[in-house]
C-alpha cells in the first residue's frame, strides 16, 4: 500500500498543493512550523478521517480560506494510493460556520462516491508517529484509548462498528441515568432498576466487542513492541497491560493472531464480569448519573522491568517505548490487510542520543513500507540508510523537490 498523490486546499498554511509521492515515501525537511508535519497530517487523516493532532478540526481550515469566494472557511485534502487490489481515491471536505453556531460539516468521498466516515476508515492505513506520542504513556487515560481506538479501527471494521454502537448505547443509558439522579430513587427500586435492565444487556453486547478485541489487539501489539524494545535497547522486558476500570478482565488464552476473532467462551467469561461489575456499582451510577463501568473507562500501561514507566520512566525511555509500540502497530495493521501500511514519522529522531538515532535509522529503513519521515535537523535524516528517499522542503505552505539533503 502506498500514497501516489496528495492533494491540499485551504489545509493550515497550504491554500492549495498538488503532490506526487515516491512509491517509497519521502523525506520532507524544514524549520518549525513550516508545513512539513501538516503534510503527514493530511495523510494520517486519510486513514482515519480525523486529525490526529486536534479536537478541533475548526483549526484545520486555513484563516483566510473562503474570503475570496465569499463563501464560509473551508478546507479539504484528497490522497490517490494504490493497494494490493487496484487504486483508490479518498477525499476529505470540511466546510466551517463563520458565527460558531453550527458543527463542522464533513463530507467523505471513497472513489468519488459519498460515504459514511465509518465505512471510510481503514480503507487506506497509515502508522503515525508524532512527538505529542510521547504523552501517551504519561498522559490522561482518554489519550490511550483514543489511540488504541485509532489503530484497531484501522484494522478491524467489526471493531469499529462495535465502538460505534457501543458509543450509542452509553449516550442513552447515560440519559437515562442523568434523569435518576434527579429524582435519586434508592438502588433497589424498581423503576430503576427494571428501566437499566433493558440497556445494561445492550450496554454489555457492545461492550464485550469492544473489550475482546482491544485486549487480543493489546496482546499482538505487545508481542512485536517487546521484540523491537529490546533491540534499540537491550532490555527485553517491556510490556503492555490492559487495565480494565472497576471489573475484572478474564484470561485471555487466544493467540495473538486471533485476537480478531475472541471465542465464545471468552466473550461469555466478560460479559459475566460486566454484570457483576454493573451490579456493584449502581448505587454510585444513580447517584452521579453516569455510567461507571465500561470500555470508555479503561486503560493500557507500558511497563519496563516491572515499573510504569508512565509514572516512573525518563522521557527517553518513553520515546523509544513508542517507537517500538508504533513499529508493533505497523505490523498488527500489516497482519489484518495482508500488506504494509504508510509508516509516518515525524521528528522521530530528536531527543535521542546518537546511538539511539542510529538505531531508529537502521530499523525504519528496513521496513517494507513507503515511509514519510520528517525533521528540522537535516543531519537527522541524512544517513545513507535513508537514502533511497526522495527529498522534500517546505516552507510556509511550499513544497519543494530536491536530489539530495
């Protein structure tokens, strides 16, 4: 799988941009923001219809985007890539209400046909790497799963239609519970407790989706950044731990290549456990008005040597912990498509001693995907190793070629 074109208008600083893309990638160099993590942006967003830098994809439109037209700011991005079957097109539109009283409005074309963003999804596939990522490891629970979200979607339609119905069934119990506590029945009154038992059993169907599949996923992912842990850095004992919130996540005895397809008996054993955790808890969900247990409260954490190093672990230890949890993803998305997603990496390199960098270098090159590597140092980026990259600059919202760094 590789991007051939990408196209920008009104995108940040690029008012309109037409770029061919070498089959394997590029290197794109340029000081601060200069537009060249803009562009692996744009290319990220194909794969998942949303930026993975902002919320508020307000910002994306470009301030003076619509003025000349007279019409609201707006902005969009269309990528060209080929695939093991034949070649496709994605296109992304965004159009933005001047006054702030209306949502962003989205359109997305899949070979210039309309689509869902849900059928969308997952039809090109890219592995991101920013240097935000370092706070995943450190940061809030929200990030984490909003990343695990991000990378299982890309390889698993059943999964994404379970987060999307599962996201429903939250919204409507959470209404229901909201109108409780108003009125604060105790938690063995029937009104309550016959009105939840109707979307606690369809609260646990889409959460037993949910929850097999992101901790199968969480057990292949782990396999291979263990693997490429140990050789950037000789330690051999990284792991990543599924942390269920408020119940307890049975054995998982499934090989990682199953992970996709978790058993019945599996599926079973958690449901039991959401049961008996939405028992517990009740009391504390009337009382709040809020669902208490679930996925949407869960958790992964990267442990070293038996220490978090969320909590514990220097900033340097934590980068390399998600470059290699990054190159585990690249394969568990290469594993579900049967082909090698666009690995992008932007300002990999920095805060890294020479010795790491080296290392980086020597396993990124060798990966059998089109890569898009990014930096603001060109020494970064200049080893022979990535010399088969064809070089691009940016500037302001430019994009230029050149033969060499």
């Amino acid at each position: 799988m590789h991007l051939r074109d990408l196209e920008l208008a009104e995108f940040r600083s690029f008012r309109g941009l037409a770029l061919a893309i070498d089959p394997a990638g590029f290197r794109a160099v340029g000081p601060n923001a200069s537009g060249k993590s803009t562009l692996l942006e744009a290319i990220a967003m194909l794969a998942t219809t949303r930026s993975p830098r902002t919320s508020a994809e307000r910002e994306i439109a470009n301030w003076q985007s619509g003025h000349d037209l007279a019409v609201p700011p707006y902005a969009r991005v269309r990528g060209l890539f080929e695939r093991s079957d034949r070649a496709h097109s994605i296109e992304i539109g965004m159009s933005i209400d001047e006054g702030g009283q209306k949502p962003l409005r989205k359109q997305i074309r899949f070979d210039d046909r309309a689509v869902r963003a849900i059928d969308a999804v997952g039809q090109f596939k890219t592995v991101l790497f920013s240097p935000d990522d370092v706070d995943l490891i450190s940061g809030a629970p929200a990030a984490r799963r909003r990343y695990l979200d991000m990378a299982i979607s890309q390889a698993s339609r059943t999964y994404l239609r379970g987060l999307s119905r599962y996201s429903r069934v939250l919204e409507q119990r959470n209404s229901l519970l909201r109108t409780f506590s108003r009125e604060r029945p105790s938690p063995g009154a029937a009104r309550p407790t016959e009105e939840l038992m109707f979307w606690d059993s369809e609260l646990i169907v889409s959460a037993v989706d949910v929850i097999a599949e992101r901790s199968g996923a969480i057990g292949a992912l782990a396999s291979g950044a263990k693997l490429h842990y140990s050789r950037l850095t000789g330690d051999d004992s990284l792991e990543l731990t599924y942390v269920p919130n408020r119940f307890q996540l049975p054995a998982i005895d499934e090989s990682p290549s199953d992970w996709q397809r978790p058993t019945q008996p599996l599926r079973q054993a958690i449901s039991a456990s959401l049961a008996a955790a939405l028992a517990t808890w009740r009391a504390e969900e009337l009382r709040r008005g809020v669902t208490a247990v679930g996925p949407h409260r869960d958790d992964f954490k990267v442990v070293v040597g038996g220490v978090d190093i969320g909590r514990y672990g220097s900033r340097g230890q934590q980068r390399l912990a998600i470059i290699a949890i990054k190159l585990g993803e690249l394969e568990l998305l290469q594993d579900a498509a049967g082909e090698p997603p666009v690995l992008l990496l932007d300002d990999v390199l920095s805060e890294l001693d020479s010795t790491h960098r080296s290392s980086v270098v020597a396993m990124i090159a060798t990966r059998h995907a089109q890569i898009c590597v990014t930096a603001t140092d060109e020494s970064d980026i200049g080893s022979s190793e990535l010399g088969h990259l064809p070089i691009l600059r940016t500037n302001h919202g430019t994009v230029r070629s050149f033969d060499q760094i």
